[in-house]
C-alpha cells in the first residue's frame, strides 16, 4: 500500500512538471513573439512532441494558439506598446551603461600601458 502511494506521488509531481515546463515555455514564447506551435514549445521546453501531442489539455491549448493565430498577432501589439512606454528609461539606461564602459575601457588602457612599462623596465 506504502509503495502504491509513492507511484502515485511520484506520477503527480511529473505531471506538474510537465505542466510547469509547458507553462514556461508558452510565456516565454508569447514575450517574445515568436510563434506558439507544438515545435517551438517542444524545444523551449525540453518535452518531446510527443508528450505534447498526447496530453490532451497541452493539446488543445496549443492548437488554439495555433489556429488562432494569437501566437504572433497579440504579441506584437504588447511587445510594440510597451517598447514605447519603457524606451526612454531604456535609452537613459543604455547611456548610463556606455559611460561606464567607456570609463572601465580608459582604466584598462592605463592599467595595459603600465603593465608594458613595468615589463620593458624589468628586461
């Protein structure tokens, strides 16, 4: 009876996992635009086609974005609206992170032309 109940929590926590995998991989397509079919979720979220194809809910859910057509439209209007209303923090964000690599590239220039001289001075 133990050994019964540990087969049963063992299929349980697979089947989250798989459900959790799929998840991921449905999010991740869909902030990124790309599209939502039983391929793409497949890689993203390392289960194999087959484990797509036959659990009937994942089924379903992809071939509605499929046949919706929601795996790229949708997306690109969210990815296009929120493009506009954080590219001005991103372009400050980008200048900010230029200026440091600017000031780290001239210490690491100063730092190679010191190291020169202390090996030309030492031959």
């Amino acid at each position: 009876m133990d050994r019964q109940k540990m087969i049963n929590d063992l299929a349980i926590k697979k089947h989250t996992a798989t459900h959790d995998k799929y998840q991921k991989a449905i999010e991740y397509l869909k902030m990124h635009g790309k599209s939502i079919n039983f391929n793409s979720v497949s890689q993203i979220s390392g289960l194999s086609k087959t484990t797509l194809y036959n659990n009937i809910d994942i089924r379903k859910q992809i071939e509605s974005y499929r046949d919706d057509g929601q795996s790229t439209a949708a997306n690109a209007k969210g990815k296009v609206a929120l493009s506009e209303a954080n590219s001005k923090a991103i372009i400050e964000s980008l200048k900010r992170k230029v200026v440091a690599l600017q000031e780290e590239n001239k210490e690491l220039k100063r730092q190679l032309e010191v190291a020169y001289s202390d090996y030309y001075n030492s031959r």
